[in-house]
C-alpha cells in the first residue's frame, strides 16, 4: 500500500509492521492458551490417591480404559487380544519405553489386572499410574 504525504509528492514504500507483531501476538497468545489443552489420552474419570512425583507426560505412551473395557493406546482403539504385542512392538522401537495408565475408577480390578500382567510380561520397566490428588 502506497502512502503520499502532502509536502511532497513521493511515495513512501515501507511497510507498516505494527498490524503483523499485532497479529503474531495474538497467534502466540493462542499457541500459549491451546498448548496445554493437546494431550495424547483419552478422557476417563480417574480415581482420587494421594499426590505422587510429577510425569512426564510429553514422553510417555498413554493407555487409557475406559469404564466399557476399551483400551486405547495414544487415541488408538486397542483390542486386549492384541494389546501384548503392540505394546512389544514400542518396547522394540524404543527401549526405554514409559507408560503412562490412565484407568477409569468403575473399570472392572480383572481389566487392569490382565493389562499389568501384558505389561510386566512385554518388561516395560517404567509404568505410571495416572490418579487424580485428593480434594
């Protein structure tokens, strides 16, 4: 866009940059607000427990049931039957694999029993069981 001024007749050619830093704050701002919103779980009402260490949550693998007995991996839908091996499958690709289980509190003991005993059986060392801190 071309500006003249009336002292003279030239055309200024600068770009006005105050309109982009205005629209890059806004997309940072909203960066910043939906960030935190981007989790890779399923959403299941966790049982209440006394708060533990802090996870991180940016590298683990999230196995979440939900209260109906389905088992997700990441948002993937995960068939018990085929859960062992999916779960061979990361330990395969990533040695140090960490889980993160985020188990609805009505899912049936039997459920989360059977996915422990994948889990120890496929030797993943690092599990985390995800509870929500007493009020």
């Amino acid at each position: 866009m071309a500006i003249s001024t009336s002292e003279n007749d030239d055309v200024v050619s600068e770009i006005n940059i105050t309109p982009l830093v205005d629209v890059m704050l806004v997309l940072l701002i909203v960066f910043i607000v939906t960030a935190p919103l981007l989790t890779n779980s399923v959403k299941v009402n966790l049982p209440k427990a006394a708060p533990t260490k802090n996870l991180d949550q940016n590298k683990a693998v999230v196995v979440s049931i939900k209260p109906d007995g389905d088992i997700y991996l990441d948002k993937e839908l995960v068939q018990l039957a085929v859960f062992e091996q999916e779960i061979q499958r990361r330990k395969q690709e990533n040695p140090e694999l960490a889980l993160n289980l985020n188990a609805d509190e009505k899912v049936p003991y039997g459920t989360v029993a059977k996915i422990l005993a994948n889990i120890e059986r496929v030797g993943v060392n690092r599990l985390s069981i995800v509870t929500v801190p007493n009020s």
